[in-house]
C-alpha cells in the first residue's frame, strides 16, 4: 500500500468540502452577524428607524439594551434594541 492511500483521498476530499462550506455560508454569515452588530452601535436619538415587525419611527431615548421609540404624536412605545432591523436613510 502507498501511504494513506484511499484514505487520504477521503480526508482530501472532506477538507475541501469542509473549505467550501465555510466560504460559502459560515463567512458571509458572519459578515453580515457583524455589520448588524454595527448598526445597532450606531442608532442614536432622533435617528429613524424601521423595527423588524416593519414599525417605523424616530428613536426619542436608549439605553444599552432598550430604545423608545416615537411612532406618533405622544404614542412611545418601549422595545428591545435588537428590534432595529434598519435606520432610514443608512442603508447600503
């Protein structure tokens, strides 16, 4: 026998398939997971907002892990900042 011989096809074989996977779902993924992330740091008051239930509005308080959000005149509401699915006039 020579070496690894079918063995070290097989392994080739799944490293490559492995290799492929990861460019192809894992990285993009990940590249997007992060831009999110910067996005959410970025929201400020007055910034407006489209939440991911599609509500829109105008950020009028935040704290680390909630904003208020102003969706009419005196209607707030209360939500989680993870809500944000975009900031009006920021996309890319």
């Amino acid at each position: 026998m020579d070496g690894l011989g079918q063995w070290g096809g097989t392994i080739i074989y799944l490293a490559v398939f492995f290799g492929i996977i990861y460019f192809l779902m894992i990285r993009p993924q990940q590249k997007q997971q992060k831009q999110r992330v910067e996005m959410l740091n970025s929201a400020k008051v007055n910034d407006r907002i489209v939440t991911i239930g599609g509500i829109h509005g105008r950020i009028v308080k935040m704290t680390d892990d909630m904003i208020t959000l102003r969706v009419a005149d005196k209607v707030e509401i209360e939500m989680d900042k993870n809500a944000i699915g975009r900031i009006a006039g920021k996309e890319k």
